[in-house]
C-alpha cells in the first residue's frame, strides 16, 4: 500500500500533519508514505489523483488504485478510522 501525503510548506494545516503521517508511518510499517509538495508536483501525481485541497491523505493499492482519502488536518485516529488501518 501507497500511502500519499499532499502538502505544501507554505500550508499550516500540513505542517500540523507531519509529525502525525510520521507518527503513522513508524506504526505501519507496510505503508510506502510518499510526501508530494504540489508546488514541486512535476509529475503532476496530484492532477491524476484530482486531488483539490491540502493537505490531502490518499492510499493506494497494489495496482495504484484509490482505496481512501483524507483531506484536512485530523487526528491520527481519525486517520487510522478513515484508512481503514
């Protein structure tokens, strides 16, 4: 599983959500965590993925199909709920 994180570093939600995508990386050690800085997006991941606020939490299968999203800052349960992790 393919777990993205769309942020950029002028976003202070997505600043918020660093140390809980840390956090959830350490604790799920299966997940590939890929941070994409749409501003730095030249492989335009984030158009493909339509994503249209940040920051957005999105996991992907195997095949790179979306299973779940996240958008907006959260808590990590939340996250763990939503991501069904």
């Amino acid at each position: 599983m393919i777990l993205y994180d769309f942020w950029a570093p002028w976003c202070g939600p997505c600043l918020m959500m660093n140390p809980v995508v840390e956090q959830l990386e350490k604790e799920k050690p299966e997940l590939t965590v890929m941070k994409v800085n749409i501003d730095d997006d030249t492989l335009q991941i984030s158009a493909h993925f339509n994503v249209r606020s940040i920051p957005t939490l999105l996991m992907t299968d195997e095949s790179g199909q979306e299973v779940a999203r996240v958008v907006g800052a959260t808590s990590l349960a939340e996250i763990k709920k939503q991501l069904k992790l």
